[in-house]
C-alpha cells in the first residue's frame, strides 16, 4: 500500500538531461514541481536558478514542499575540488536546508558509479548484484554518490528524514551502446521509479538500482520492486543494432570488466 502522494516536489537539476525528462514525465502523476538549476530552465519563468553553495536560495526552494527530487550536482568526473563543492558540499546544504524546513522524504540521485569497480556479471547463470554488494567508487564522482548515501542514511538515523537513494544506470530516451543494454532505464521507467520512491510508505533509509527490466539486467531490482517500482521497459530491442555496430562486451578489455565500464579506465571528464 503506497502513502498519497505529494503534491508540490521540489526538483534539483531540472535542467539536467533526466531532469528535463522529468519536468514533462512527473506532472501526469499528480505533482506539481519546483524547479532549481544553476543554469536557466527554458520555458520556466518560475524556476529557481541558483548554485547549491546558495543557501538562501535553497532555503526559499524548500519551503512548503513535500518532497525533493535531489537530481543536481555534477554528473561526469571532474578535479575533486569541483566534485567537493557541487556534488558534497551541495548535497549537504541541500539535507540541511530540508531539515531547516521539516521536508521529511528526499529521493537522492545515487549512480552505478558508487559500485562501478564491482565485476559485472558475465555468463548466463551469473548471480545478480546485490544491492548489499560492498561500494567500490570508480572515480571523484562515484566518491561523492556514495556520501550521499551515507548522507541519506544519516539523516534517517538523526532526523528522521526518510531517503530513497537511486543507483541510476543511464537514462535516456534509448540505449546508445552495449553497456547500456544491462543498466538502461528508460524514461518512462524512470518516472515510474520516483513516483514509487515519493510514495512508498515506511521507506526509512533505502538504496536501490534504477533501470528498466532488461533482459541483460546485471543488479537485483528487488528493492526498488518492495516500493512498489513496476519496470514496464526493455532494452533488448536496441540489442541486434547496437552489437552489430559495436560488438559484445569483451571480459578482457578493462573497459567492460567492470560495473562502471570505461569510468574505471578512462572516464568522461565533466564538462562533456
């Protein structure tokens, strides 16, 4: 049985490739949101543009809302002083001005790259990855995912502040190549995911993988299914295409060994 759901969401990053996704897929289910971005949110005269280092502008985003869809910060690697004020700090000021405010529930924008040094499956009767399963960072950015976690959890011990944390894989509106096929969430499947995590009831602190139900599927989605995810989406139409462009993935090359795919060799470095 889900809670109702909130009304009023305050969504972070809403400029940001899923956030943009979002802005359109979330309002059919009933919410009405507050953007905040750092940099303008085209067609939203309303939204908050501000940094996260802007504690009086997190202050005013907070106010009065249900719930916070934190998906801001920075999404690639970059220096750790950059990855430290955006991805940190921000996420800190972020917790402490929803505590300030008595918001009581935070869906935080985990990532695959929490894990990214994990092994991937490889065989057919490969166990999936628990969601349990040890956190190996793969750069800066993955460092800063996996204090949020523990951001989450603390203030769920301390506060009382419910958190969802999503270890996303890649949303977008298809899979671009042959890692994706395993991790990809699809948009659609995406908004289905907040709205489980936004309405669940007695969630305390939980962490989750966030894809669609692909037939490749790599990690254990039974967490995301306990708030009541339904994945509908798959990757396996894109799979021919994408192998006969690109080929399978390949156990020696150190690009594929791992979870978090070429962000454990050589990652994308931030402005992309």
């Amino acid at each position: 049985m889900s809670a109702p759901a909130p009304r009023t969401i305050l969504l972070t990053g809403a400029a940001g490739g899923m956030g943009t996704l979002m802005r359109e897929l979330l309002p059919p289910y009933g919410y009405e949101l507050r953007l905040f971005d750092v940099v303008p949110i085209p067609d939203a005269p309303d939204a908050i543009i501000a940094d996260l280092a802007d504690k009086d502008a997190l202050r005013r985003a907070v106010e009065g809302v249900d719930a916070i869809i934190h998906l801001a910060g920075i999404s690639l690697e970059a220096p750790f002083e950059k990855i430290l004020a955006a991805n940190i700090q921000g996420t800190y000021n972020l917790y402490e001005a929803a505590r300030e405010a008595g918001v009581r529930r935070i869906v935080f924008a985990s990532s695959n790259h929490a894990v990214g040094f994990t092994p991937r499956p490889s065989g057919d009767d490969a166990p999936l990855i628990p969601i349990d399963t040890p956190r190996r960072p793969d750069t800066y950015y993955g460092i800063s995912k996996s204090f949020g976690e523990d951001l989450g959890s603390y203030y769920w011990d301390k506060y009382g502040i419910e958190s969802v944390a999503i270890r996303i894989g890649s949303c977008f509106p298809e899979p671009t190549n042959v890692r994706m096929l395993s991790i990809w969430m699809s948009p659609a499947d995406g908004a289905r995911l907040l709205h489980a995590a936004l309405t669940a009831e007695d969630i305390g602190y939980t962490v989750v993988y966030g894809s669609s139900d692909n037939t490749r599927l790599w990690w254990d989605l039974s967490s995301a299914r306990a708030l009541g995810y339904d994945p509908q989406d798959d990757s396996e139409p894109y799979a021919a295409k994408l192998i006969a462009e690109h080929g399978e993935l390949d156990p020696a090359n150190p690009d594929h060994a791992n979870l978090g795919g070429a962000f454990c060799t050589n990652p994308p470095i931030w402005p992309h």
